[in-house]
C-alpha cells in the first residue's frame, strides 16, 4: 500500500510548491493564447489554406505544451486530465500550501 504523503523537507515542499505555481501560470497563459487563437481564426471569415495551417499549428501547440507542462515538479508523471490537482496522484506530493504529516 502506497502512503498518502510524501515526506519532504521544508525547502523541498517550497521549491515543489513554487514549481507548481509556475506551471500552473504557463498553463494558463498557453490556454489564453489558444482561446485567442482560436476565436481570432474563427472570427476570420474567409479560410484560406494560411488560416488553415495556422489553425492547426496553434491547436498542436496548444496540445504539446500542455503535456510539457502540466507534470508533476517533483516526479515529472503528468497531471492528465485533473485540472484541478492539489496531491500528485503518482508520488503524492502536496502541491499546494496544506499541512504535511510529518
């Protein structure tokens, strides 16, 4: 049976923490540019084969950098779908600020 917290020292929990709020702000910075994107292509009436391949290199984008990105800091497992994920599933790590069993 796995335990269902990690043990860390004060300044790893921190540098894990810190990691995670900034993965967090790229996720949701990429996320903002993609909903951009993408309502600036479909507003675009006439698709062309330059909207076209834009469109989809903005969708890839916006798929491979959330996979680069939404990992755990400590492990490197991905989150997957859990967008709103406070433990990692694989190593359990606390992510955010709580009380850690020591």
């Amino acid at each position: 049976m796995l335990p269902s917290r990690v043990l860390m020292t004060d300044a790893e929990a921190e540098a894990v923490r810190r990691s995670f709020a900034r993965r967090q702000i790229g996720v949701l910075v990429l996320s903002a540019f993609t909903l951009g994107g993408f309502v600036l292509a479909v507003s675009i009436s006439q698709w062309t084969l330059l909207l076209r391949v834009a469109f989809g290199v903005l969708a890839a984008a916006g798929v491979v950098g959330a996979i680069l990105i939404w990992r755990c800091p400590r492990c490197g497992e991905s989150f997957g779908q859990d967008w709103l994920v406070t433990q990692c599933p694989h190593c359990f790590a606390e992510l955010t600020k709580g009380k850690q069993a020591r």
